[in-house]
C-alpha cells in the first residue's frame, strides 16, 4: 500500500457533473493549489454526457486514474443523466480490462449526499484515499 | 421377405398395446442392445429405439433395430429431421424397409444443443408432419419428395409423438389431426403424470373423431425418485409433473421411492385402460428397462398377444 | 374597404400545433418501460398530453402539461398510472430558452397562444420578461370592485388610425395592433405571407418593409402598408397606389441612425429583382434620407406621397433620441396621419449590438414624452400615436396604450408565433435555422404557409382577449379609454404595494 | 438490419499486431445502429488499441474514419486518397462492408473487427432480435407475419414441436416460441386454419447452399 | 479627400475550442441513426464535425451549437436535450460577464462588429454603462454613404495640453509656447494589465496591437529595462521607480511618458520637460471621492494629461465607490465650471469592456480611453484571474505567439472602431473629439425613470 506522497504522484482526472458544485470555478483552486497539474478538473453539463471516449482519452493522456463524479441517484437533472454514466462507466471499464488495464482506474462515484458539496473536499477524499493502483503503465517511459 | 408389423396386428385385432423404449449404448456394442432386447422380448408388442436421444452421440437407431429384429422383436425406428436432410431421411427409410423393420416413429428430435454436440448444425431440412407425410406417400404412392417414382415402396407403420401437455393446449389436437392427415397411424404421448389434464386431451381427441383414425398410445415413464420427478418437472422439455405426484414421491422415504414410481405407473395404466380412445401404453423407463416387465405384469398385460 | 367596421367578424382559432415533433414546454414526461399501455393516462389528463402508441403511450404534448401543481387534481397521471410508469419533471433545456426580454416563460406562453388561441394555463408568467425594467416593472392597479353603472356590452378594441380630418378615407382596425415590416430577403416569403395573411383575417394591417412589393401579397393590398425607406428599395409608383398606407421609415429601433445592410448572399435573383439591384452584391440602405435634410424636405415627401395615392394615409416611422418629442410633433405639421415610434429594444432583423442595447431612449420612455408634448401643443387628437420596439405581451400593448400610444406595432411576437426561439442567429450559415428570417428554400419550406397565418391569427386573438379582461376590469368600454391613463399603471420602483388602492395586478 | 458485435479484442490485437500504420474505419449504417461499429465505436476501438500498442512498447499510428456505407463503392472511395499511408485497414463493416473495401483496394490488407451476426429488429434501446435469414423465399403472409425459419429453433414449418413451456422456447427459455406467437396472432385473427394445410418441404434452393446470391435488375443498372 | 484611418482586420482562428453558452447532452442509448436523423439536418454541422479536445476534454458540441434547438425538438426518442456549459457559466464574474468575454471574443477573432438578429435580449437597464443610452437624430447631414464614406468621420483625439489662447507678436509670430501634443488615431490606449500570466509573449503581442494600429501601450519602465526592449516604438513607459532610473537619453527619445501621482507630480513632469520639451506626460491619478479638487489642482499647475483610473470594475477607491462614468463626469464638469477643461487632457481607464462603454465615457468627460483587460480577453483570456493566484492559466496565455496576439487585439480595436464609427454616425457627428462631454446627446436613466415614471398611479397627469 503506497503512503499519500506517492498516491499524489499519480495524476487524477475528475470528471464532475456541474451541479454538484455550482461554485467550482472558485473552489477547484484550493485543490489545484496544493496538488497543481496532478489533479485535472473537468466540469461536464450532465455526468450523462460522459462518454467511455472521454475515459479511454483521460488514460491515454496520461491519467493514472480518473474519477467521474455524478450527483446523487434520482437528483440528475436530465432524470437519467447518472444512471447513464454509471452504464457508460462500467463499458469503459470492460474495455480497459481487455487492454489489459485494471478496471479500478475509473471509478464512479455516486455523491449519497444532496448536491452543494465543494469540488476540493470530494477531490482531497478521493485524492486521500487509499488505492492499489500504481502509476498508469501508459504513463513509463517506451523502451 | 414380407412380415407384417406386429404392432399394427395387435393394434388393428383391437388388443390394449403395449410398446417399451430403448436407448442405444454410447458405443459400437451390440451387447446392450440385445440383452435389453432379452429382458423386453414377450413382455411388449414391439420395442422403440431412440435417434441419438436428447442430441446425445450414439449408436444408430437403424443398427439397433435390425439388431433387436434378429433378436425376434419388432422394433420401432425412430427418425428425427434434426440431423439429416431430406436425401438422407428418404435413404434410410429405404434402407430400414428393405432390412425387414416395418415400424417408424417420425420426430423433429431433441435441439442439438442439449446434447453433446453443441457446436452441430441442425439440419431441419423438413420437420416431423413433413417426414410423416414423405414416408406415407413413399409407401402408398410409391414416390419420393418431388414426385420420382420408386421402385419399389418401403412397409412401414407410421407413427408420430404428440404431447398432450404442451402449449397452446387448444392448438394440440388440430396438430395432432394434422399428423393424422399428413399419415399418422399410430401415437405415442409424452409421459402422463397429470391424468385430468390427458383425460381433457383425449376427451378433445374424441370430440374430433380421431381416436378412429389413429391408435393411441399412452406414454409411461415410471420415476425412479422424488429427486427425479423434480427434475424432469423442471428441466425437461414438455414435460410437466403435478404437484401431488411430485409430494407422493416425497413422502414417502427414499428407499421405497422407486416401489411408488411403479406404483404410479400401473395406477396410470389402468387408469388409461378405462379411457375412450387410448390403444394401448409405451413405456419409457428410460436407462431402466430391466422394470418394464414388471409393471406390464402388475398392470395385466402381460401375456401379450401372439398374432 | 374590405372590412367594413361594424360587421366586421373576427376569424376562428384553429389548432395549430408546433411543426416540430417536440414541442418545447416547461415541463417533460417520460413513460418507462413498467408501463402497460393502459391508457388510463391518456384518459385521465384534460390537456391532451399523451397520445396513443403501439407499446405505450406517447406524452406528445408534455408542453400543454401543468406540472407539479396537478399532483392535487384527481387526474394526476403520475399518481395515478397503476405501474408508477410516469415520471414528471422541468424539462431540463428550459433554462437555456430565452433572454431577459424573451424568457422562457413568454416563448413558451406566446407558443402556447399560437397553438390554442388561448391564455397559458402552464403555470407561466405569459405577462412579463425578466427586464427589471420599463414594461416589466409597470403593473395595472385595477379598481377592486367594479364602480356601478359599468358598462357591460361588448368591449370595443377597434382604433381609427386617421384622425386627422383631412379628408381622407377613415382607417379603423379592429384590434389596435398592425404587423411591423419586415422585408422581402430578410424573411422568407412564406413567413411574409402568414403576417400579411394574418393581418387581412384580423382586419388589421402588414408592412412590407423595405425590400419591395412581392406580387403574392398582391390580393391583400387593403391590408398592407408599404414602405418607403433611404434604400428606396422596390418603391415604385403603383406600389404606392395600390395601398391604404404608406410608411416612411426614417429609423428603426433596433438600428436607430444606422442604415440597412442586406449581405450579397441574400441577394437572390428574386431579391434582387424585386430591389432593382444585381444577383449577389450587397445592398446599402444608407442613413438618413438623403433627400431630407429638414422638416420642410420631410414635408415634400409626404406631399409627394398623398399626391401619388389621394387615398392613402401615411405614416412616419421614427426612432427614439432625446428629441422624439419634437419629431412628433414635426411629423404631425409634415402631413402625417400616423407617428410610429420604435423604441430600440425592439427590431428583427440582424442589426449590430452596439446599437440594439444603447443608442436611442426604450418606448417606454418615448411613448409618455411624445403623448404628452403632443396633448400640450393641442393637437393630440388629431395624430395616431403607434408604438413598437419590445413589445412582446398583450400587457406590454395594453401598458404602451395606457402610457399614451393609441395602438402598437409588432414584428416580433409573430415570428415567435411562427416558433422562433431567439437564438439571434439570424445571419449565421444558411441563415434562419428555423425557417423564418431566411431565403434558403430547404429552410424555408420548414414553415407553411396555412399553418403560421392561424398561429399569428391565434395569437392576437389571444391577445385580444386579454386586452378585453384588462378593459373590464378597469371599468372601460373601448380601448380609446385606455390611452394615456397612467392613473392605472404603477412602477414597481415607485409604488408600495400596500399604499396601492384597488388590485395590483401579479 | 444487419447487426454485429464487436470481436473480442485479443482476437482483434492479434489481428493487427503486424502492422504500425492502421486506418480503423466504421460504417455509419446498420452496424452504427447496433452499435457495433459507427464512429463512436470506431473512436473506442482506435483509443483501446493505441493503448494496447503503448503499453507493450510499441507505437502505431491509427486514425480514424467511418463511411455513411461500407458496402457501397461509392462511400468506400472517400479511402481513395489516403489509403495509401497504411499498412492495414481495420474494419468496423459488416462481413459485406469489409469485403467490399477489400474488392475496391485488392492490395490493401483489410481486417474484420467485427463478427456479423444476423439480419434483426431493434427491439429496444439496446437488444436486437433476429427475425429474418434472408431464405429468399418469404412465407410470412402465412404465419402471421413471423417467421419460423428465424424464430423458430427447428424451423419448423408445422409447429409448434411440442417442448415450449409458458410460451417460451424449449432452446432459449428467454426467446417466445415463435409457434406460440404464431398460433396466438391466428386465433386472434379467427385465421387458425391457414394452418391446417400440411406445409410441404420447403424449397431451400433460393436460400443458402448455392454459393453467393445474386440480384440483377436491369432497370436499374446504368 | 482626407487620409483614411483604417484597421485592417482579417479572420484570426482561435488557438482553444470556443465556449459557448450552452451544450447538448444528446444520449446515445436508443438512438436509432435514423437515415433523416436531425443531428444529419444540423444547420451548422455540430454533429458532423464532432470531436472531442483531448487536452481540454472539451466536446465539439459545446463550441459550435448555436441554439436552434431544432435537434432537440425533431428527435423522435427525444433523446436531445440542451444544458448550461459550465465552462461558459463560470467565466468571468458579475462584471465581466460571460457575454462580454465571447463578444470581444468574435471581434479579436473576425474582426468585425457583433451583430445578430432577433432584437435585444438583455436588461432594460443596469449598474454602470448600462444605465445610459446614446442619442440618435432622424434628420441629419449623412455622415456616411454605404460603407465606406463614414470612415470619413474621424477618430483622432490629442494627447497633452491645450493652451486656451494664441497669443501673437506684432510681427505675427506666434508668442504662445506650444505645448508637446501627441495624436492617436482612435481614442484608446492600451493600459497596464491588473494581472497576467507571466513571461514575454503578452507584452509583446500588446506592442505589436499597439503598433498596428498605431496607438500606444503603457508598460512598467522597471519591465521595459530589464528586458531591454528598444526602440520605444508606440510603448508609454511608466515610471514605477524613482525618476532616476530612466536616462536622458531615454527621455530624448520618446514622445510620451507615465508617472504616477506621487509627491509633486508637476514638477516631475517639469523636469521631463526640461530634458525633453517635446514630451507629452501622463500623470497617473487614482480615482476616488475629492478627486475634481485635485483634478483643478494638477491642471491649474500645468499638468498635460490626467490618466484617471478606476479599478478592473470601474469603481473608485472608496467605501461606497461611484462607478467610473459618474466620478469622470464630475471631474469633468468641475473642470468646466472652472473654465479649465480645455487645458488638460483627461483619460480615464478601468473597467472598460465594450466599444460602447469608451463612447458613454467620452459623452461623460473623458478624451480619451485606456484599455486592459480586453486585451487579454482579445487573446482568449476568460479573465478567470488564476494567474494572479498563481495557478495555471486554462487558455495558456502565456504561450501566444506575439504576432497572433497582435493581430487579435488589432482585429478587436478594429471592431471598435467601427462600433465608435456607428455611434457617430447615428448622431451625425463626424469626429469623437466632438462627442467628448456632450452629455446633451446622452440619456441617463435615473432622469428618464424620474420624468417618466415616478408619477405613474396618479389622476390628472395626462
């Protein structure tokens, strides 16, 4: 299990429906701060527009792992928006399995609480939490 | 060489019928063949030989028939149209008439893949009432699919299976006539466990008349276990089993469960006796043919008919 | 004269649903597989939401639906479908409709007048746009009982538009209302047809805008006033006497002291035929008229214009600057029966945003100046005060006359009639998306004729009708009464509410 | 519709593991809808195998690009231009598609991504449903407009076979029995004895088993 | 004839997918590609040229959908639906709004004037700017013909002090000295920037704007030595140091220069003089309440220019701040009333986004304008301001090309420009140095309200 310096060497992408937090353009900062250009943060209109391409590109671009965070079930805006993403998710993660890479390097989460939460909490939670996943094998230097 | 089917003589002098059912071995062993030919001989008019049961590879149900007719049986060659095509079928109906079998039962058989050949292509070329039909008119007419004349017509009687318990209930006896018309002599049922619903069958059966155009016969299968009466229920196709049987079985301990099996039987076989239109009983006792005797004693059938 | 004032018979609201598949509302309705196609929905609800579908029901006509408030009626589908199959909800695009002159709510509400003829029963505010200022913060105050001895007969919404005793023909439209120009190239000749149709079933009037004179319009020619711009586009003699009405544009609101500017795009074959101009090469309207440099110049034209159509009553077209008080009254000594103020919030066609939002005073500035300049200079009666530029309600119609205008003019509300969204992108790509300001025959084929004529035909008759409530609520008999009583209007800015005697209106 | 499914990807890397120059193109008709092989899929396929690529160390080029129609000369020549920058093309098609682009670029080596699966109906958001195999010889006025040569596990032509429980099929317990359906829509329709006739064999020579069919109409040929 | 000013601009493309105000979410579950589908009937080809930024992760249908909605209502599984971009949401802030940003966003990009159909769809009124309009007259000379006549209408405005009187020897020679005067073809000058991100590329792309068109930028001095950037070209140093710190020679060879308002800013701008008498000098004063006595101070005692400036909103410093346009109209009425208005030039700079707003700020007092942030905005800028906190700047600023930047900013003074052109035109006027303090051919709103509509509920009015 890797200690939380080495767990902030791996990049993050977040992918986060805008309702979630209606002030993210300011609170992103604090986390942005501390972390700089190891967390990307991606407000989105709806977490339904999440498409598994988004997530395949975030890998290729270097994420080590990438979240896509929705509002809680029943709160999506468009009424289906999360259940979408949650379906849309797991296809990503099939297909990275047959990659070859470990399907835990997305992860959805579906926010319990009402939405008004700010962007850097959630980001510094899962940032802190503890994963086995290393660094993406997409990120080593090519022989 | 010209003989008569025996089951069509015991059928046509108005006796109550009785015909068994028996598996080929998985193996080119003529030995179980004949020793199930032993065990049967005397006890039933004629014997039916399975094709490739249940998609299951095994040996061929004309081999055995001609083997069970050396052993002084008349046997039943069952033909399904899962696994030949139309050339196929009318060439061994050819040959099976010339090697002295005079009885066939026509089937669409058992999907390939509940057997162990998954991966075959089921052939479907012409389905049951198809095969029914080309057998009638390459008897009585003389002429193979598409109108070629033969040379000489094969001798066979006709028979088709029917399950009285499958859905749509009310569409089974105008299938059931359309075997008839298309040459079914003689019928033999799915096992009968659930006696109201046959009794409303037959009941339908005769409000068509056609108890008087075709012989038949009730299907038996005698249980061996509450274990197995729960299984055929669930997973066997076209099967089903009342309730009450399946809870007679049940209550009863396990050791004893096979004496209620036959119980059973011959309670249905009597039962089938007393009904209007039944010509007689087949009796599947399926890898446990050893029992056939037995229950065709204790129901009274057994002296069969010497015709 | 076509319409002769008394017998006059207004035409019937007919159906005329949105040409899209969708129809935009407030609210949406989804069926989701549980359901069992009952139909009980379809049974229950009285505003025709659902439709019949081969597996389930089709909520078609979500935008008719009341939303949430329905839950304490006993036909409350979402309750009450036996599988829970029905979900309700804001129809999430809602928020991206609109503007705040134009908000979602007033689209939504002029759609649903176009469609049914009728006031909105969705629960929207069909009344004002979200401004925070001028019309949207002026309110009725109506008397809380109805002084005795009021007049109950039918309420009277005709004006005249000559009142100046000249001897000219009476002019009296039986709404006080008549449709803006708009011209032949900036809107498609189907969305010109349905204003001008529209205009002659309501008995009112159409301008043609400054673009010429299309022969179709031809049979309408007593409903149609034809315009005479600094472009002189399509101005011809015979166009001048073939109608009731002339207009000289000297400004328009939306662009006050800029001319026009028709992209060589635009300029089709037709177009430029009908201009007198070349296939492909933008066309200038300059400003101002070129021949007028003073009021004496602008009183020659309008000679010019009654000497070529004895008949005619002519209309001057100004914008609104600091002055338009005194430009009144100018027009008035020029000869003009009618002065048509357009206020810079108004405007249809593609006009720079610099200009729209900050030259020129909102008519609801220039409406009050002008009435009351033209009552002290005595001779109020004897001109028609016509006002445009943002007018979008039947409230905002009612507010203009009650500020001093005797009638409005409109050009907006009917291309929303005809399903407009406002997007602003009139000019971009192919022009209209929609089908309604565009040239391009794909596009314009979107709109059919038969079917904008009876949305702008329902819309004004819903107008109308709400013109009436207004009027007996305040005790009047004709919209005559209305004009420049500013004792029945409060601003929001000015007014407590509870020092208001008598029933602000919400 | 002709539907199909993407092949498992360890067949499609092996696939085209010999080639560093891949132009993976789609076809934006009845395999888009299924969606097996339209421009998002294409653009999953193309970002999966570059990862693949990149982390055993190597590295392709792939683009992108999905026809209106694979199996039509006319669509497929939008390839004309580039095709030449490639080692291999990688096919979203149907088996028509891939051979079809393989026919006009003869030289090109062109991959089958796909496993084409049947002629079908969408039947929802997400399932599709067999119900034709193109026999050549359509009989659906008869049986109430199903077919029992698809829906059928037998094909039988004088069903039903007596196996199906609560109108499911004995074969595929999830699939109806196409007899049931059959049988249920005639009585429906009081039309119960068009099935009385003893259907005779069927007539297979204009389905499979000659060798490709062929279509000529010589109104529309130019 | 006279010589024509005139901006040339030219389509410029973005470097970063543009962002609009409102996305699509169109699911894909259950679509069924159908063959008349509408994302095929798209006006603008949204669906046809859609992709997706890998770097931004930003999806083509946020930058080009232009709100027809025709997709939404013609899809038969309505599976089409429109939202607030977040990313056009959450740009700049209450004053600088999302508008704003993408209009000066299409001027830098094309170079033209935003115009659009459909009428005006904003606010009857508002704060600041918005709560004045612009006069028009229905009955004027032409200021223009067609299109290319009104660039006739100048634009030139002067910068430095004016004598009030000529005064002639009796040998006709003039007496007067004449004060250093520096012309600028369009009344607006380029300000320091509040905030920025940091490296070279930004300056220089501001100097190559300014000399395109011919204007000048104000720059730290303290930056301009440092990076030795020479010749001063177009480029107002701004004495952030001590006065010292720029060489005569320096001073000798530039016409104007910056200081700021500390100490004794006249004799600062003496002792320039003296060095250079040809120097036009800027005094930098904050704008805050008191600031007319200062204003008459610093004129009185000779001051050639007054760069006013407010803060990035437009507010003075103060407590209760007047906003720009009302602090610049009482400097320049006080100066009026003194009779001392002529003497000086005034700038005035802070919080000026729009063409409209250097207009109304002429009518309020102003000469001339200094320009910031729209600079910025001109080179993608969504005036986040997280460089100022140090964080990485999403448009990556700092690695525009200065020829790029540069022609952005000429294409948006351009539109400017042009824009300027109009307002005159529709007044008839044909110079801006006639517009200044013309508050007669300006309509304010709490006038209009009060005349209006405060007397609204009552009898007896009409």
């Amino acid at each position: 299990m890797e200690t939380k310096e080495e767990r902030q060497g791996l990049n993050f992408y977040f992918f986060f429906c805008q309702r979630i937090d209606k002030e993210q353009e300011k609170n992103r900062r604090t986390i942005e701060k501390s972390m700089g250009d190891k967390v990307r943060l991606f407000p989105i209109p709806c977490s339904g527009r999440i498409e598994p391409i988004h997530i395949l590109r975030a890998l290729e671009k270097g994420a080590d792992k990438v979240y896509v965070l929705t509002c809680r079930e029943g709160l999506c805006r468009y009424r289906e928006g999360n259940l979408r993403a949650k379906k849309r998710v797991s296809y990503a993660q099939k297909l990275m399995e047959e990659i070859g890479l470990e399907k835990e390097r997305v992860e959805l989460i579906n926010l319990k609480k009402e939405n008004g939460m700010t962007i850097d909490t959630l980001v510094e939670d899962l940032v802190g939490k503890k994963t086995n996943i290393g660094s993406s094998p997409l990120n080593k230097p090519l022989l | 060489m010209k003989r008569e089917s025996n089951l069509k003589k015991v059928l046509s002098a108005g006796h109550f019928a009785v015909t068994a059912e028996c598996g080929p071995p998985k193996g080119a062993d003529e030995g179980p063949i004949k020793k199930k030919g032993g065990m049967l001989k005397g006890y039933v008019d004629s014997v039916n030989v399975t094709d490739n049961q249940t998609g299951v590879v095994r040996l061929s149900s004309l081999a055995a028939c001609v083997i069970l007719k050396e052993e002084g049986i008349d046997p039943v060659l069952q033909m399904v149209t899962r696994d030949r095509n139309r050339i196929a079928l009318q060439s061994d109906i050819l040959g099976a008439s010339a090697l002295g079998i005079r009885n066939i039962l026509c089937l669409s058989g058992d999907h390939q893949s509940f057997g162990n050949q998954k991966g075959a292509k089921g052939v479907f070329d012409i389905d049951s009432i198809q095969l029914i039909h080309t057998v009638k008119t390459m008897r009585d007419e003389g002429k193979i699919i598409g109108g070629e004349a033969l040379t000489a017509p094969p001798q066979l009687f006709i028979g088709a299976a029917e399950n009285p318990f499958a859905d749509p209930f009310s569409y089974r006896v105008l299938r059931l006539g359309k075997k008839i018309r298309a040459g079914a002599e003689f019928i033999q049922t799915q096992c009968i466990y659930d006696i109201p619903r046959f009794k409303e069958w037959i009941g339908m059966v005769r409000d068509e008349g056609m108890d008087q155009k075709v012989y038949i016969l009730g299907g038996i299968t005698p249980l061996k276990s509450a274990k197995m009466a729960e299984y055929m229920n669930g997973h066997v196709a076209g099967i089903t089993i009342p309730e009450g049987i399946i809870d007679r079985m049940k209550k009863v301990p396990p050791k004893d469960q096979r004496e209620e099996g036959i119980k059973i039987a011959i309670e249905t076989i009597e039962a089938l006796k007393e009904m209007k239109g039944i010509h007689g009983v087949h009796i599947m006792a399926i890898e446990w043919e050893e029992i056939v005797p037995q229950i065709v004693e204790k129901a009274n059938l057994y002296p069969r008919p010497s015709l | 004269m076509v319409c002769s004032e008394d017998s006059f018979v207004f035409p019937k609201v007919e159906r005329a649903r949105s040409r899209f598949k969708n129809a935009l509302g407030k609210f949406k309705i989804i069926i989701d597989k549980r359901c069992n196609n009952c139909g009980l929905c379809i049974e229950l609800c009285p505003f025709g939401v659902f439709k019949k579908g081969a597996k389930r029901p089709k909520p078609q006509n979500d935008h008719l639906c009341i939303g949430f408030v329905c839950r304490k009626n006993p036909y409350h589908c979402v309750d009450r479908c036996p599988k829970g199959a029905i979900s309700l909800f804001v129809n999430p695009s809602f928020e991206i409709l609109g503007d705040r002159r134009w908000t979602g709510d007033l689209l939504v509400s002029t759609w649903h007048m176009a469609e049914t003829g009728s006031i909105p029963h969705q629960g929207l505010n069909y009344k004002t746009g979200d401004s925070r200022g001028g019309f949207d913060k002026l309110r009725f105050v109506f008397p809380e009982k109805l002084p005795e001895g009021t007049y109950n007969g039918e309420i009277d919404t005709a004006i005249e538009l000559n009142r100046s005793n000249d001897g000219r023909p009476n002019v009296r439209i039986p709404i006080p209302l008549y449709l803006g120009g708009m011209s032949f190239g900036s809107v498609s000749i189907t969305t010109m047809l349905s204003r001008v149709k529209a205009a002659a079933a309501l008995g009112t009037f159409c301008c043609t805008g400054e673009g010429g004179y299309p022969e179709e319009l031809i049979p309408y020619d007593d409903h149609v006033i034809t315009q005479v711009a600094t472009g002189l586009f399509g101005v011809r003699e015979e166009t001048i006497k073939r109608v009731r009405i002339v207009e000289f544009k000297y400004a328009q609101g939306a662009k006050p002291g800029l001319g026009g500017h028709l992209l060589g795009d635009k300029v089709t074959p037709r177009v430029a035929r009908m201009r007198e101009a070349v296939v492909g090469s933008a066309l200038f309207s300059p400003f101002p008229f070129h021949s007028v440099y003073s009021v004496e110049d602008h009183k020659k034209h309008v000679d010019w214009i009654k000497e070529i159509n004895p008949r005619a009553l002519v209309s001057v077209k100004v914008s609104t600057p600091t002055d338009v008080d005194m430009v009144a009254v100018g027009s008035y000594y020029a000869g003009a029966h009618i002065v048509h103020l357009d206020g810079s919030y108004g405007g249809t066609g593609a006009a720079p945003d610099i200009a729209k939002k900050n030259i020129a005073m909102p008519i609801e500035y220039a409406i009050p100046k002008v009435h009351k300049f033209l009552i002290e200079e005595g001779i109020r009666d004897r001109i028609t005060i016509i006002a445009s530029g943002g007018i979008r309600t039947a409230y905002d119609m009612a507010k203009a006359i009650a500020l001093g205008a005797d009638g409005v003019c409109l050009g907006t509300a009917d291309l929303v009639a005809l399903e407009c969204i406002r997007c602003h992108h009139c000019e971009s790509g192919r022009g209209c998306a929609r089908g309604i300001a565009t040239t391009d025959p794909e596009l314009s084929n979107l709109v059919e004729l038969k079917w904008g004529t009876q949305r702008i035909i329902n819309l004004y008759i819903a107008w109308r009708e709400q013109l009436i409530d207004i009027l007996r609520r305040l005790g009047m008999k004709s919209v005559t009464e209305l004009v420049g009583r500013y004792d029945t209007l409060v601003h929001l800015d000015y007014v407590k509410k509870e020092e208001v005697r008598g029933e602000m209106e919400d | 519709m002709i539907t199909a499914e993407r092949k498992p990807f360890e067949e499609i890397k092996e696939m085209v593991k010999p080639y560093s120059k891949l132009l993976v193109v789609g076809c934006g008709t009845c395999v888009a809808e299924c969606a097996a092989g339209g421009e998002k899929e294409v653009a999953l396929l193309a970002s999966a195998l570059r990862m693949e690529a990149r982390m055993e160390n190597r590295v392709v080029e792939i683009d992108e690009m999905t026809l209106d129609r694979q199996c039509v000369y006319e669509f497929i020549d939008q390839l004309t231009e580039t095709v030449d920058n490639y080692d291999a093309i990688l096919s979203l098609g149907c088996g028509a598609g891939v051979q079809a682009v393989s026919d006009v670029f003869p030289d090109m080596t062109v991959l089958p991504a796909l496993n084409t699966t049947f002629l079908g109906e969408t039947k929802a958001p997400g399932v599709w449903m067999e119900n034709c195999r193109g026999c050549g010889d359509c009989k659906l006025h008869i049986f109430g407009a199903i077919c029992p040569v698809a829906r059928c596990a037998k094909g039988l032509f004088n069903g039903p076979c007596g196996g199906s429980k609560d109108k499911r099929c004995e074969v595929h317990p999830d699939t109806p029995c196409a007899w049931h359906m059959i049988i249920e829509r005639l009585e429906k329709k009081g039309r119960l004895e068009q099935l009385n006739n003893i259907y005779p064999p069927v007539d297979w020579s204009t389905g499979q088993g000659k060798g490709p069919r062929k279509i000529e109409r010589e109104d529309q040929m130019i | 004839m006279p010589k024509k000013y005139h901006i040339h601009t030219s389509s410029v493309q973005n470097r970063l997918p543009k962002i609009i105000k409102s996305g699509v979410i169109a699911w894909e579950e259950g679509c069924l590609k159908c063959a008349r589908c509408v994302k095929k009937e798209c006006v603008y080809k949204v669906y046809e040229k859609r992709g997706l930024d890998g770097e931004s992760m930003v999806d083509s249908t946020d930058t080009m959908c232009m709100d027809c909605f025709r997709c939404v209502q013609n899809c038969p599984n309505r599976l089409i639906q429109k939202g607030i971009n977040p990313l056009y949401r959450d740009m700049g802030d209450e004053y600088w709004t999302p508008d704003i940003i993408s209009n000066i966003w299409f001027q830098a990009e094309t170079g033209r004037i935003p115009v659009s159909g459909a009428g005006y769809g904003g606010p009857f009124s508002g704060p600041g700017f918005d709560s004045m309009w612009t006069d028009m007259s229905e009955i004027v000379r032409p200021t223009r013909d067609g299109i290319h006549g009104r660039e006739y209408i100048s634009t030139t405005v002067d910068i430095g002090r004016k004598p009030m009187y000529l005064e002639f020897g009796d040998d006709g020679s003039l007496l007067t000295p004449i004060p250093p005067l520096v012309e600028i073809p369009l009344p607006v000058i380029f300000d320091l920037l509040p905030f920025s991100p940091p490296g070279d590329n930004i300056p220089q792309s501001l100097i190559a704007g300014a000399r395109s068109i011919n204007t000048y930028v104000i720059m730290k001095w303290s930056y301009l030595k440092e990076k030795g950037i020479s010749p001063l070209q177009n480029i107002i140093p701004f004495l952030d140091g001590n006065t010292d710190d720029i060489e005569e020679g320096v001073i000798k060879s530039i016409p104007i220069i910056e200081i700021p308002d500390r100490g004794e800013p006249v004799s600062v701008q003496n002792r320039l003089n003296e060095i250079n008498p040809q120097l036009v000098v800027m005094i930098r004063v904050e704008l805050a309440p008191g600031i007319e006595e200062k204003a008459c101070d610093l004129t009185k005692k000779g001051a050639h220019t007054l760069h006013l400036c407010a803060d990035e909103f437009g507010n003075e410093q103060a407590e209760k701040p007047l906003f720009i346009k009302d602090r610049v109209r009482s400097v320049h009425g006080t100066l009026v009333e003194k009779g001392i208005r002529d003497q000086v030039t005034l700038l005035a700079s802070g919080g000026i986004a729009m063409a409209e707003h250097m207009a109304k700020l002429i009518i309020c007092g102003a000469d001339c304008v200094a320009v910031d942030i729209p600079l910025l905005v001109a080179m993608e800028c969504r005036i986040c301001r997280r460089c100022k906190e140090g964080l990485s700047c999403p448009a990556k600023l700092e690695t525009v090309e200065p020829q790029w930047g540069g022609k952005r900013i000429t294409n948006l003074m351009g539109g400017w420009h042009n824009q300027l052109l109009e307002v005159l035109g529709a007044m008839g006027m044909r110079e801006v140095r006639r517009l200044r303090g013309e508050m007669g051919r300006a309509m304010f709103f709490e006038d209009l309200e009060r005349e209006v509509f405060s007397n609204l509920g009552q009898r007896g009015q009409g």
